[in-house]
C-alpha cells in the first residue's frame, strides 16, 4: 500500500528544508503532496525560491495521509501556526496516532502552540528552543518519539527526510534513496 505524506507550505518556508523534503520522499515510494495554507498555491520560500504547491489545504483537508511534515523557516512556521484549518488537521492526525514531523523552527513556533509536544523527546532550531515548555528539548540534528519526528536546521534536512523515510518505507527503502543521494 502507498504510503501517502503532506507537506504543508507558507508564505517563507524555508527553501533548503523545503525542497529537501519534497525531493527526498518524492524519491522513495511515498507519494507526497504540497498543500498551501494561503491563498494562493504559488509562495515565496525565505530566501526567494519560488514554489508552486500542488494544492490547497482546504481542498484536501479530508483526505488520509500517514505522514503530516512542517518545513520551518521563522516566517514560514509563523503563517503555517496560522492556519486554523491546518492546526485542526494536524490535531487529527495525532489523535489518529498517524506520524507527524517537523523542522527548524516549525517544531517550537507550530507544534509547541498547538500543544502537540506534552511530554515528548524533540529538538527544534535553537533560536526558538525559548519557546518550550512540557517537552524536553534534546540537541540532536533528528529526534524520533513515538510518532513524533523533529529535526534542528537545514543541516538536518537530509537525515530528517531519510528519517521519514525508513518510518514510512523501511530501511531498504532508506538505504536506496540514501544511495541515490550519495549518503
């Protein structure tokens, strides 16, 4: 069965993390779709990347899927804690036990305000580590807890999308697109 991720995007997500994400999983077997909370499916990643999403949130709000990602960038994360409809969605997914992920600063200015981080193991990137509380942060590029997955900066991009990978599709599956990587 095809294992089915959304990656929800904003007004300045960060581009590395972003693109990464997208590539990494779309190099696997998951199909990934890229859902704006704005507006407008066509945004302007933080350092200028133009992005078009494959839809808009609203109109996939009831669809299944077993991985819900938060690219970070503080701007992006900032629009992406938001949306309402995205918040509602993600509450969904975790009372559903479904995994969801975040990076950069999305952990700490998304999840965190969303409550989604009570008594977990997570890391986040450090200039917004101030914003914790009930969870406990660990200085680790990628964390996994539970169905839980968070990652620190665009340095971790890579580990965080293969991290994603092997939970959805196993380690041979991480292990081919770590290869095609060059990892």
């Amino acid at each position: 069965m095809t294992q089915r991720a959304l990656i929800a995007v904003a007004e300045g997500v960060d581009d590395l993390q972003t693109v990464t994400l997208i590539d990494v999983l779309r190099q696997s077997a998951v199909e990934v779709l890229v859902a704006s909370v704005e507006t407008r499916r066509m945004l302007t990643c933080a350092r200028g990347t133009r992005l078009t999403a494959d839809a808009m949130l609203v109109d996939v709000l009831a669809q299944s899927f077993d991985l819900i990602v938060l690219p970070g960038g503080e701007n992006g994360a900032r629009h992406l804690a938001a949306s309402p409809a995205l918040e509602q969605r993600m509450q969904e997914q975790v009372r559903a036990g479904q995994y969801y992920a975040a990076i950069g600063e999305s952990p700490a200015l998304v999840l965190q305000a969303w409550g989604l981080l009570r008594q977990r193991r997570m890391t986040c990137h450090n200039d917004v580590s101030q914003h914790l509380s009930g969870c406990s942060f660990v200085d680790q590029a990628v964390v996994v807890d539970g169905n839980c997955i968070t990652a620190q900066h665009s340095a971790a991009a890579i580990p965080f999308a293969l991290a994603l990978v092997e939970l959805l599709e196993g380690k041979v599956m991480r292990g081919q697109v770590a290869h095609l990587l060059g990892c």
